[in-house]
C-alpha cells in the first residue's frame, strides 16, 4: 500500500466510547444493555422527535403531547437503542417487563446519553447554540 493510499484509510473504531451497561427488567432475572454505542437509526428517530416537537411549538401548537404518548416515544427510541446490543430488548419487551417507575428513569437515563451524544455532535458541526447566538464560526456576527 502506497503512503497516499495509508493517509486515506481512517479508522472509525475509535471512536466508539467505553462500554456502558445497564441492568433492566427482574431482580432475579436481570437483562443487561450496553448503549456505549448510540445507533445511528436511534439518534435519527430522536431527532426527528425533537425537530417534530420544535417544529410544532414554532407554529404555537399550544396542544401538549399527552404523558402517554411522550412515554410511548421514549420507549420507541429507547428500543431501538438498546436492540442492537440486545435484540431481544424491544418496544414490546420494555412495556411488558418493566414496571412503569423503572421503565421510565431507564428511558431518560438512556434519552439523556442519545441527547449528549447529538449535542457533541452538533458542537463539532459548530451547529451548538453558542454558535447560533453569534460566538460559533457559522454566525453571521462571525463572518
């Protein structure tokens, strides 16, 4: 292999963070998740939540999403998150082994770590909001 061609080879793997497990559904039975890796599909989904739920306050949709369904959306997330590593770990499977307390501190905690991951993401495009507010390289103030 050429130099030029060694200088166009990237390796991506390091990029994937430490592993992060967590333990779900019975005591007696425990169903270990490792998130460390977001997939690409669950971050999209979350984005696309996130750009629907904007999208609709900017037109003053005053309607709140009923608790319900704001549940029903994590968990569709969470899933797809966590099946990869777990494929058992599906919508169905976390509604019906979980009891509702568990299942939704399991959400946010998983929602949280997707949400960081897109804002690092977001802060390395320079697409963050200090960037937007006119301290970032994409600001028109910037220019």
């Amino acid at each position: 292999m050429t130099e030029e061609e060694n200088n166009f080879l990237e390796d991506f793997t390091i990029l994937v963070p430490e592993k992060k497990i967590f333990k779900i559904g019975q005591k007696s039975n425990p169903t270990e998740i490792d998130i460390s890796v977001f997939p690409a599909r669950a971050m999209l989904l979350l984005m696309d939540i996130e750009d629907t739920h904007t999208k609709d306050q900017q037109k003053g949709n005053k309607t709140p999403l009923r608790s319900s369904e704001k549940i029903r959306e994590m968990v569709r997330v969470v899933a797809s998150a966590c099946s990869v590593s777990n494929p058992k770990v599906t919508e169905e499977w976390l509604l019906s082994n979980m009891e509702f307390s568990q299942l939704s501190r399991f959400c946010m905690k998983v929602m949280e770590y997707g949400k960081n991951q897109m804002i690092d993401y977001q802060k390395s495009l320079g697409m963050d909001k200090k960037s937007k507010e006119g301290g970032g390289k994409n600001s028109q103030s910037g220019k």
